[in-house]
C-alpha cells in the first residue's frame, strides 16, 4: 500500500501542521506493509502571492502526478489539493475552522481562499478531526456525506518532567520573589491574549512568560499598562528549551476561545505545569479532569483562577497528579495506529 502524507510547504510558517505531518509520517514508517511517502513542495517566499503560487498552482500538480493508493492530506488549509485527485483516495486531516468561526482574525482574501479550501476537503470521502469539537463544528457549517473520523493528536515524548529545575530557573534568571505564568502562542484574537495582559496588570509579583510574537495591538496595551518589566519574551525556541519553560512555570494560562486541540495544555501537563484554560471548544475533551477551567470572557474568573493556583500548593499538586494521567491518553503511536484502520477502511470501499 502506498501513502503519501501530503504536508505544508516548506516555506509554510505552521509549526503545529508540521509536527502533525512528520510524527503521523515517523509511526507509518514502522508498518513494513506500508510504503510511506512524505510529501511538500519548497515554496516560494515571494510577497502576497506566495501561498497562490506554492498552495494553489504548483502543489496540486505535483500531488496529482504523484498520487498514491491514499493521499492524506495533513492540513485542511491545503483541502484544494483535493479538487486534483480521487475522491475515494483522499483523505484530509482537519484540525479546526476557526477562520469561520472567528472570521476577525483573517482578512476578507484569506477568508475567501480559506473556504476554497474547505470545500476542497469536502469532496475527499474521508475527514480526520482531531476532537470531537472539531468534528461538530464541521457538521454545524457544512453537509458533509463522507465519513468524519475522530483522531486526536499525539504527544511528543521530549515533553516531560525534569530534575534541576532550580538550575534552569537561574539560566532563565528567574526571581525567586515572584510567580511565573505562562502562554504558548499565535497572538490571534481567538487566542485571547488581551485578557492574559490585563490580567497580568492586576497580579503582584507575578510575570508572565510567552513564547510568540505580540501583534501591535498588544505592543500597545504592554506600553499603555506599563507591563514590560513583567514580561520575558521567547519568539522562536527549540523544543528542548521549550520543556524547560514549561518546567519552570508556575502555571500555564491557556484562555483562547477557540481551540481545534491545544498542543500547550498536552505539552504543559506532560511537564508537570499545571493548567488554566477555557471552558471551550475542544479543551475540557483534551485537558480531561486536570486543568482549572475558566470562562474566557470574564476577566475575574481568570484572575481568581491564577491566585488559587499559584497560592494554593495542594491544589496545584493536585492539579500536576491529574494533568499527568490524563497525558497517558496521547501518544503518535496511538494516534498513527487509528490512522491506520482508515487507512485499511478506505482501501477495502475502493475495490
């Protein structure tokens, strides 16, 4: 059986559609009756037109040429690539429609090429969702009549608990008179960082660490509430350092309002930081019992859910006991071994 696991361009800037790709593509690899391909086209980092060019043009001709047995395509911002090969071959992994859902964060244009490649994906006779609320929310927008399969994400085993904690927070030079929060993020309106920092404003001796950028309207607000100097700020890290951080946070703050999954709350857990997080979309499915969950809207239930926290060592103990049970649940063992029976299903309805 040969599999192509269509994945992002290599130009493309979506980390967790690549982790998605390459770890599905390392597990297939371990089956010897499987002849897996990872496919991506370079792409071009020309202005505005880049993605028409690499995402619309060149890339479906290139799937089409090297079609498979199954072409799984990994990322439903690439769902056109479906308009070019066989329906009964092709699968596509959705991981969320929060363009839809939260049309404000994207421009008129990319909501216009967002839904092109939707209903591209829509003609593939089978859509892997990676939570139960990624699937209803595909139901609640579209009539789908193939066949949608839940399949949640994996979790990368360098994410776990480490011993010297107290050596790495003097690497990070961390202040031992103040708590640490933490978030893990795009900076999108759906990811309700604006809450986070007005938050932040109200806490004594609290900062926060974020890993990601901070769109302009947030650079604003940090000058504006006067925040920088609670504010340790990571771009671009490795994986290695981005265990350490969750090691060494006192808690991660996760209030987005809209999640297809949340790698942070997995990745958080698996390190022995507890979590605040939504009451959202996909997040009680994936945090389980674990995570203190908050209304995302309220400003005061965040607050109170960060002093409980971080003052209250039997809850947060508690809290790290949970959170690193619940985590047992995800591995891309598991993940690829359920791809696989979709894999056989759709094999066995082409004959």
């Amino acid at each position: 059986m040969k599999i192509n696991i269509l994945r992002t361009t290599k130009s493309d800037s979506s980390i967790s559609m690549k982790i998605y790709a390459s770890n599905l593509f390392k597990e297939l690899k371990r089956y010897p009756n499987l002849k897996t391909n990872l496919i991506s086209i370079k792409g071009t980092n020309l202005p505005f037109i880049k993605n028409i060019l690499s995402k619309d043009i060149f890339y479906p001709f290139y799937a089409k040429i090297k079609e498979a047995d199954i072409n799984h395509i990994t990322d439903h911002s690439y769902g056109a690539l479906a308009y070019f090969l066989k329906p009964e071959k092709t699968i596509v992994t959705c991981h969320d429609l929060n363009t839809l859902e939260y049309p404000k964060q994207s421009s008129w244009l990319g909501r216009k090429r967002f839904l092109y490649n939707l209903k591209g994906m829509l003609k593939a006779k089978h859509i892997i969702a990676i939570s139960e609320s990624t699937k209803n929310t595909i139901l609640k927008h579209f009539d789908y009549k193939g066949k949608i399969h839940v399949v949640q994400n994996g979790l990368d085993k360098i994410f776990k608990r480490i011993n010297n904690i107290q050596d790495i927070k003097k690497k990070y030079n961390l202040n031992k008179e103040y708590k640490y929060i933490l978030h893990i993020g795009h900076s999108k309106p759906c990811k309700n960082v604006e809450l986070i920092l007005k938050t932040l404003n109200k806490l004594s001796r609290c900062k926060l660490i974020k890993v990601g950028i901070f769109d302009k309207k947030h650079k604003k607000l940090i000058k504006t509430l006067k925040l920088k100097n609670k504010i340790i700020h990571f771009q671009n890290i490795s994986q290695e350092k981005l265990v350490e951080i969750y090691n060494i946070a006192d808690a991660l703050v996760f209030p987005s309002f809209l999640e297809g999954f949340g790698f942070p709350v997995v990745e958080a857990m698996a390190c022995g930081c507890p979590v605040i997080c939504s009451n959202t979309s996909s997040l009680p499915e994936v945090g389980g019992d674990a995570p203190y969950y908050i209304n995302p809207y309220s400003d005061k239930e965040l607050e109170k859910a960060i002093k409980r926290v971080l003052n209250n060592s039997k809850l947060k103990e508690q809290m790290i006991q949970k959170g690193l049970k619940q985590v047992k649940k995800f591995s891309w063992k598991k993940t690829a071994k359920q791809v696989m029976k979709i894999y056989e299903e759709l094999i066995k309805s082409s004959k």
